[in-house]
C-alpha cells in the first residue's frame, strides 16, 4: 500500500515538475506578466476565462488545463510591478527621427502638431464605436459569413494579424492600409522583438521597413500552436480577457483606392505577377505580358481601377484563394464579433485617436506615434473613382463590404449606389 502511494505521489510530482519546466520554457511570451495599463482594463476575476461559463466549476477542467490557467492567474499581481520598472528606464526617441526609406521621403511626413480632443470626448467615442460594434454582431438583421461562430471555430492561419505584446499585455490586430506599417513598429518598439545592434528599438520610424513586415518580427496568435500545443487556444482565450484589445479601421471604399493605388500603380513586381497579369487578361483581353513590372509600365500596360473591380466581383476569385489582405474585409482578418475589442481607432481621427490610446495603454512617455502621411487618400475622391464604375458593380461591391461599414459605423454611401 505505501509503495502504491509513494508511486502516486512520484507520477504527480514528475508531471508538475514537467509542466513547470514547459511552462520556464516557453520563449518570448512572457506569460506571467498578465497585467493591464488602460482604463479600459474591466476586472475579470480568475475564474472568468473564456470558453468557461461564468460561476462555473474549476473541477470541470482537465487537470493540466486547471493547473495552467490558475497559475497564470495568481502570476498577474505578482509580476506587474516587477515588469514595470525597466519600462521606466526607457528613453523617448528624438522628436524628428532620421527617415531613409526613399519611398516615405517622397510621401512626405507631416510634423505638425494636433491637438487631441479632451479624454472625455474620446471616451465618448470610444464607447460609441464599441456600442455599435456589438449591436450590429449580436443584430440578427446583418448577415455575413462567419458571424455565427465561435472563436473556437477560427481557423489558426486566419488569426495571423493578431499581434501580441506580452510586456505590456496589449493585442494589436493589423489591417493593411491602415496605417499598420506605423502601428506595427510601435509594437516592435514596445515589445523589443527587434534588435539594433543588440540594442532594441527606441524610436519608432528607425525601424526599416522590410523588417516591419516580416513576419518573423512579430509573434501572432497563428504561432502560439505550434509552440504550445494543446495549450495554445487556452493561452489565447487568457490573453484575450487579461490584455488590452484595439485595431484602427478606415472607410472600407476609400479602403480599395488606396490599396488598388500603392500596389497596381507603384512598380511593384510581386502583385505585378500574382494579380496584375490575371487581371489583364481575364478583363482586358491582353495576351503575351511582359514578365517584368517595369516592362509593362514601359509598354503602357496597368491594370485599371475597372479590372480590380471586376477581379473582386468575380465569384472566380474566391475560389482560387481567399482575398488578399490588402482588400480583405475587415470582418474576416479581425474577427470583430469573436474578439470583445477595447479600443477601435479610425485612421479618419488617426492623430487623435494614436494620442489618445498611446496614454491609455501608459506607453505615451516611451513614444509617440509617428506622424501621418501628408498625401492620405481622400474620401472625397470616392466619386472620382466610381464615376466610371457601373452602378450594378458599385451594388454588388457594397454588398461585398457592407458588414465593414455597418460594424464601425461608416455611412452608406447613397451617392454612389444610386444613378
């Protein structure tokens, strides 16, 4: 009998101890430091992880799972103050950084200052946005697909733009043509994923852009399976309860003019060959392409705003590959009705909004955001554009991004679905 018991005992102290050591393992997450910097922050007692229902029983978990998730509980008090100090020891980059990108040189910068609107304004506005974000997600009368699922039921590669600052427990989710690039080297900066000579970043605008979007840089919600195994969509669920959620959106029209402007009317050599040589010849009946960008600009060969939009209409296009992300609905790469977001930033109020979020999350003394592109696409151009789009297409192009607009609260545009 006692030798049954002491055997018991040595299998329950080897698998703590393994667990303890995956758990010491685990690189770059920073699992322990589960705290949040915002006034958004709303308590969530342990018990209160997602996927369990609230006042449920603990003894319901698997033993493993039980283990894990009151561990990295009772870990949040004990590191916050800890994690806190060296973030002190950071110093602001210079006001005016140094930009050697020759592409953000000729765009221009606007250094200016704006005045923010006063916090309780954007209080305000941010539970206004939050409010119909949830109204429309839990209104029967919007249908799109992927609204009825859970989070459970999003596949792992499509929580690829889901950014994670485990030293600040902040989530960012990334859409391009956005001012992502920007929001993407403040999460290198606050995260310290990237080295300078062995120094992490300070300022946002000396981080190179080619290393911005690589993905390897950044660690995303798609990864967690691979390192964590069974225990990934745990993690994740914890994460998305203890951490600071936000994305920025942007009309979701005005959205596709800039997207079809910076990678069909820029040499740009990868969408050149991917999209731009299908377009030309399903809608522009051309044959025999150049195989290079720079030939075919040469020959006075592009892709028209009309072809892009026949290629996003054409239910072909889906069948071959889900949209790319620099169109793809705002819907399918943040899962909006999935994810309780905390902060929803509009690239309209991106000045004040930046600001604004930069001192929620208490990060506004490490760095600013930096500062917008002078040349911003414009809404007004909208008419421009759609003058020579027909009507019927300009229909079915609403119906294919509606759920954007009614999600974040983006007018229909009347003016350009009626003759």
């Amino acid at each position: 009998m006692t030798k049954a018991r002491l055997l018991r005992l040595s299998v329950v102290l080897v698998s703590v101890f393994m667990i303890l050591l995956i758990i010491v393992y685990w690189d770059n997450v920073g699992t322990a430091h589960f705290y949040l910097h915002t006034s958004f922050s709303r308590p969530h007692s342990p018990e209160a992880i997602p996927g369990i229902t609230a006042g449920g029983d603990w003894e319901a978990l698997p033993e493993v799972d039980e283990f894990l998730a009151k561990l990295l509980s009772s870990s949040q008090k004990q590191n916050s103050s800890a994690s806190r100090k060296p973030e002190q020891l950071l110093v602001q980059g210079s006001g005016k950084p140094v930009v050697s990108n020759l592409e953000e040189n000729i765009r221009g910068y606007d250094w200016s200052t704006h005045n923010a609107r006063n916090s309780l304004d954007q209080e305000k506005l941010q539970i206004e946005r939050q409010r119909t974000l949830r109204e429309f997600c839990a209104n029967s009368s919007l249908t799109f697909p992927t609204k009825e699922r859970s989070f459970d039921d999003i596949p792992n590669y499509e929580l690829n733009h889901l950014i994670v600052d485990d030293r600040h427990g902040i989530i960012y989710c990334y859409v391009p043509k956005v001012a992502c690039t920007n929001w993407k080297r403040v999460m290198i900066v606050l995260s310290e994923s990237l080295l300078d000579q062995g120094v992490p970043y300070r300022n946002p605008l000396d981080i190179p852009r080619e290393h911005v979007h690589n993905t390897s840089t950044h660690l995303t919600f798609n990864k967690f399976w691979r390192r964590y195994g069974k225990f990934s969509r745990h993690l994740m669920k914890i994460k998305l309860k203890k951490y600071t959620k936000f994305l920025f959106v942007r009309d979701p029209f005005v959205r596709l003019i800039s997207a079809f402007r910076s990678k069909f009317e820029l040499e740009n050599e990868e969408f050149y060959r991917r999209f731009a040589i299908p377009m030309l010849k399903l809608y522009s009946n051309h044959t025999n392409l150049p195989t290079s960008v720079s030939e075919a600009f040469g020959a006075g060969l592009r892709v028209s705003f009309s072809d892009f939009i026949q290629y996003l209409l054409d239910p072909r296009t889906e069948k071959m590959a889900p949209f790319n992300e620099h169109w793809r609905q705002v819907y399918r790469l943040c899962h909006p009705c999935q994810i309780d977001y905390d902060f929803i930033g509009k690239l309209e109020t991106l000045d004040e909004d930046a600001a604004y979020l930069l001192q929620l999350l208490k990060v506004d003394r490490l760095l600013r955001f930096p500062p917008s592109y002078r040349n911003r696409t414009a809404s007004s151009w909208e008419d421009d554009w759609f003058a020579k789009i027909p009507l019927a297409w300009r229909q079915q192009l609403y119906k294919l991004y509606e759920a954007d607009f009614v999600l974040f609260g983006y007018p229909k545009p009347e003016n350009l679905l009626k003759d």
